[in-house]
C-alpha cells in the first residue's frame, strides 16, 4: 500500500505496524505532529495506548518502566527535550532495555533555533545506543521497523534511535510504501525481555557496583554493539524480502568513479546527489545510515583510494565537527596523509544547495595533510562582526513594543505588557509563545529591561539564581520576574518553582495560563480543562483541571492571586490585575500571579472574543480572582451576583464539541464550578 505522507506521519505508521504497546509523548517542535499522530491512533484505536507526560524526563522514564514491564514502547522528542532526558537516557542502555525512539533534529539553543542540525543525538552518540540517520520518510519508517527488531535482539538488548532532519524530513511529504501487517508481523516478533518485572521471577536491576565489577559492566555493552553489524546484515537481508527495499550501513553513490568523496547523513544526501548529476561535479557520494556503532570497515574500504573527502557536517561542537571527527579517525590507518574538510553547514536548517556543494569541492585545497580542515563556506560577514543575541533598548521606557509576533486576540501580550511597565525588573521567559512572539531575529519586541530566554523547565531556578546574583553585588532595588505559561508551571517546571516557592524567593512569578501547550500547536497539558479538545486528548480531556492556587498555596508563600484581564459594569479586571502587580512588587519573598489568558487559535474561538472570554470565565464562576497571604488569608476580589450561565462561556469556544449531550457536560462543569467555590468559601 501506497501513501502519501510526512516522515512524522511515516514514523506513526511504523509504530502500529510494529504494534508498539505503550507510546508516550510531550510535544516539542519538529516532533510534535508526531506525538499528535500517535494520540489520534491511540483514541482510534489503532495503537494499544498513549499517554501525555509532563516532561520529556518523564517520557524517558516512561519508557524505561514500560521496557521493565516486557513491553514494547516507544517516544519522540528533538533537541532541547532529548538532551533534558540525558540521565535516563544513558540509564536505559545500561539497564539493557530495547527501546526505541525518534529524534527529529533541531538546533539546540541558545540562540533558539526550530530547524534542522545534528549537534543534539551527536552529543548522545556515545551513550550506548544505536544511531540511525533517515533521510525521507520511506527511510523513516524502514528504519523504526528494523531497528526494533535489532534492540530486541538477544545478543544485543540495546535501545535504538532513529534521527531525521527537522521540517526537511519530519513535514516533507513523498509516497511511502507501506508493508503489511502480515508481512511485518513475521519480520518482528513479539519482544522477549532478558528481564520482566512481572512477578514471575523476580530480578533487580540498577545496584551500586563496585570498581572490581563496573568494568566488566560497561564492556558488555561494547560486546553488545558490535555485534550490530553482523545481525544488522541477517536483517537487512530479511527487510529486503518482504519489501524489496535494501539497506546497507552506508549508501554508496559514484557514477563516475571519482576519488573525491563526499560524505554525510540524512537529508543533505539529497542535495549531495543532486549537485553530482545536476552539476555534474566530480564525486562520489557516501551516506550514513547507522552512526552507532560507526561503519568503520565500511568507511575504511570505501575512503581508502579517495584523494578528497568533503564531509558534509550539519553540527559543531566547540573542539569541531563530530562527523569528520570520527571519520577521520576511523580511517587514520589507511587514509593520512590525505586531504579531509569538514564543511560546517546547514545549522539551524540553513539551505545547503547543490551550488554550495559544488563551491565547497571546486575551493578547498588539494594539499594532503595530517588534519582535518575545517572550514565555514557560507559565514556572513555582516553578522559575525556583531554581539550576537543582544537587542539593547534599555534606554526605552519599560514595555512591550507594538507589533509584536503575537496572534490576533492573544491573551498574553497585555498581561505581559502591564507586568513590564509596572514591575520594570528583570525578565525571565522561558520556551513558550511568550518566548516566540518577542524576538525575531535579531530585534525583541521588550524594551527598557534585561531579558532572557531560558530552558522550559529552569525558568524559576534560573530566576534564584539571578536573584541571589544581583544580591550579591548590593543590586535589589528592582524585582526579578518570571513570565511563564501553564506548561512551564504546571507540568515541566513545576519542580523548580516549588523549589523557590519553598525557598520563600524574592521573586515574581507570573503565569499566564491558556490551558493547554498553545506554542506546540495545542497539545493537552494539567492546566487543560476537562471535556476540552486538545491535539492529543481529540475527543475531550478525560481528567479535572490541576489546582495550581491550591498547590502555590500549600506553599505558605507570602502572596498568591489570580487575575483576568476585562472590565464591565460589575468589575473592572484591568485594574484589578494592575493593584495585584504593584502588591507583588511591594512584597519581600515570593510572590505568583496566576492569569487567565484567552488562546483564540487554540480555542477554537474568534480573535475579538478574547476579552469576552476573560469576561465569562469570571462571570460564570469558573475562573474565581482571588488573593492569599501567606497560605493562611484568603481574600475573594469578585463574587458574581448572578452567575452567566456556563453555556454562555462553552458556546464561544469549539474545544467543547465533544460527543456526548451538551446539557450532560453543563451539568458536570457547574457541579466542578460549584465545588470550586464550596472549598472557597470554606477559606
């Protein structure tokens, strides 16, 4: 069976076809259209199960339960959240458990990037797992497939990640042929786990060992990989009679039988092959499939009558390239005194064409020596010579500039607005739509104070730090504030800003809660209400709304309070908002702010509908404003007379056309809004 599909979609499909038991999931850009696939098989029913963790640590984690368990299991993430789960990552290859994951490459930051490099699994190249790098969709789904069937191997027993550029393979679409199911059964048996926590015979795993036994340990696992190559062959060949399609560690391409080589993975492949028969240029082409264990027999063989070899690197690190890095050394004995260059390209999915390839082989220099070159090909001069990342407007007044990159009706930009020129300290942003729409390029959309982009989950750690910094130089006239949205709070960073909290810090946390991940695309998150229609939950959450108030609370911090920004005759929430920002700039330790903050995209709801919905979130009961001091004193700011009716707030957003009666989900809402306001009044 044909179709026509991306290689996240093809990614989804291989994943039913190796009937994957247990798929867990936490949206990052490129990945996330992935993990969406995954949750719509699962509510389909075409996948055992899914589940939304709340960091990409805990996905990790996940898996590694899943694999104890004897199950088949399975994730997705790129950069920033493959690196956040590094620990568990190295744990699961020394645990021996036969997982398998993709990565969708992306630059890692700062500076922030969303397009394709390989500098993120580069860094993980070492921890013990098998790398394969997928060049198009086709290659994306052969390559899950086989790699299952090599983790679980009972001479091998590794996890395996499959790797593939960032948009230019995860969203590209091409026909894939699909194998059936009956066909894929046969090649990938049910897993047989060297160890299953399942009672029937009970094992341990993860003790302390001592020096006398580590050793030993860690050899194993070398022993384990190479062994991959031979196994890989058997499968390979046993691929290619069910499908027709035949993989080698590496792909050769050479028409005119050149001695100059150019080598690399992934989708840069293309463009390579492109340049030779296009252009006409004078080389032969060599693509990586499998990284780890390195082909180095392959490499060898190939390389050793080569004159040139261009290696094509689409990462850096700061001692240089890792590809040329390693294929330099795996030809050491055979190939110096020769010539290799590493052309550092494509990072952060810059365009590398078949004219820069050309370029690169027509300039570099034909003298032979005992280095690697590296080389930039494609340095812009104008913006080398400046500060990187620094947009200085702090002689502005405290704002945020108009023409920001926020979407029409966004519920952040004006609670974001009034937190800078009032408070004026500060800022700290981590990874959300607040992050997005306030730097392009080179400019921000914040002026008049300091601000920083940091890691979704460090935002409140990060502002300890900078807290007890300022401290430390005798600087506290001004407060450092934290804007975050509801995933960085709720879920991934929620460690950290208990952590301060309990710290008692003397800091401003302000979340901006749009009830769901609203920068990924629209994925559930702990703040997404219950019947509510998110990218992953797509017939409706299934579970209540997380109590941030009350777990701030439980904090004991010196002031907590929720706002939402509307005015009526009734009440005016602007002006409510700003008094509780000037009360938290005037309180010494910690203090958060909780916002209602309307997502017309992510909704479902028109952009001038915005402050309406602030409106009736208030109105209805739903959403109470509320202060406390100190864990202890509670304070209702606004009780409505006569509450709007809760279908009057429902009907504005299409999030809540579930199946099941309308008049049933009412009835479920305002007994939630009536418990709410029952555990209130109780104080």
């Amino acid at each position: 069976m044909r179709k026509f599909i991306s290689g996240n979609e093809a990614a989804a499909e291989a994943v039913e076809l190796a009937r994957v038991q247990t798929v867990f999931g936490y949206p990052i850009t490129p990945s996330t259209s992935l993990t969406e696939e995954l949750a719509k098989k699962a509510a389909a029913g075409k996948i055992n199960s899914f589940t939304q963790m709340e960091s990409e640590f805990s996905t990790f984690s996940a898996c590694i339960g899943a694999a104890l368990a004897g199950a088949r299991t399975f994730t997705a993430t790129s950069s920033q959240g493959l690196l956040y789960a590094t620990e568990v990552i190295v744990a699961a290859a020394r645990k021996r458990l036969p997982i398998v994951i993709v990565n969708v490459n992306r630059a890692l930051g700062p500076p922030w990037g969303l397009n394709a490099e390989w500098t993120d699994s580069m860094i993980l190249r070492d921890s013990g797992w098998m790398q394969y790098y997928a060049a198009s969709p086709q290659e994306v789904l052969d390559f899950i497939i086989i790699a299952y069937r090599l983790a679980e191997d009972k001479y091998v027993k590794l996890p395996a990640m499959v790797c593939y550029d960032g948009f230019f393979v995860s969203h590209r679409k091409e026909t894939v042929e699909i194998p059936s199911q009956e066909s894929i059964d046969r090649f990938l048996p049910p897993n047989v786990p060297i160890v299953a926590f399942d009672s029937s015979f009970p094992v341990s795993l993860g003790g302390l060992l001592s020096p006398e036994e580590y050793t030993e340990y860690i050899k194993s696992i070398e022993i384990s990989l190479n062994q991959v190559p031979e196994i890989e062959e058997l499968v390979f060949d046993e691929y290619f009679r069910i499908t027709g399609r035949k993989y080698q560690p590496v792909f050769i391409y050479n028409p005119k039988m050149s001695k100059n080589w150019i080598v690399t993975l992934d989708s840069i492949a293309g463009t390579a092959r492109a340049a030779i028969d296009e252009l006409g240029i004078d080389a032969g082409l060599v693509k990586i499939n499998r990284f780890r264990p390195f082909p180095t027999k392959e490499i060898k063989e190939i390389l050793e009558p080569a004159e040139k070899v261009i290696v094509l690197d689409r990462d850096f690190g700061a001692g240089g390239a890792t590809t040329s890095g390693i294929i330099a050394q795996a030809i050491r004995e055979v190939f110096f005194p020769k010539n290799i260059v590493s052309a550092i390209v494509g990072l952060n999915g810059r365009d590398v064409s078949d004219s820069l390839i050309a370029k690169i082989i027509a300039d570099t220099s034909k003298e032979k020596g005992d280095k690697v070159q590296n080389i930039w090909p494609d340095l812009k001069a104008e913006i080398l010579d400046q500060p990187l990342q620094i947009a200085d407007f702090r002689e502005e007044k405290p704002t945020l500039f108009s023409g920001h990159g926020a979407c029409p009706g966004c519920g952040l930009a004006l609670p974001l607005k009034m937190a800078i020129e009032i408070i004026q300290g500060s800022l700290i942003i981590p990874a959300s739509c607040a992050s997005v729409i306030t730097w392009s390029e080179m400019t921000t959309a914040v002026c008049g104070v300091d601000k920083d982009t940091v890691n979704f989950a460090s935002a409140a750690a990060v502002a300890t730090g900078l807290t007890q910094g300022l401290k430390s130089r005798g600087k506290t006239e001004k407060k450092v504030v934290v804007f975050a949205g509801e995933g960085a709070t709720y879920d991934i960073g929620l460690a950290s800003l208990s952590g301060a909290a309990e710290r008692n810090e003397d800091i401003i946390y302000i979340c901006y809660d749009n009830e769901a991940y609203m920068n990924t695309g629209g994925q559930r998150s702990s703040a997404t209400p219950l019947f509510a229609i998110t990218t992953t939950s797509p017939f409706g959450e299934k579970g209540f709304k997380k109590d941030i108030v009350a777990i701030m609370a439980a904090h004991r911090i010196p002031y907590l309070a929720t706002a939402s920004l509307f005015k009526n005759k009734n009440f005016d929430g602007l002006k409510d908002y700003c008094q509780k920002l000037e009360k938290a700039r005037n309180t010494k330790g910690f203090s958060f702010i909780l916002v209602f903050s309307p997502c017309p995209t992510g909704w479902k709801s028109e952009s001038e509908n915005a402050v309406l919905l602030s409106e009736l979130a208030v109105e209805t009961g739903s959403f109470p404003l509320i202060e406390i001091f100190n864990g202890e004193e509670l304070k209702i700011n606004y009780e409505p007379e006569n509450k709007v009716d809760i279908k009057e707030y429902l009907k504005l957003q299409k999030r809540f056309q579930i199946p099941i009666s309308h008049e049933k989900l009412t009835e479920i809402i305002k007994s939630e809004i009536a418990f709410k306001w029952k555990k209130l009044k109780k104080g």
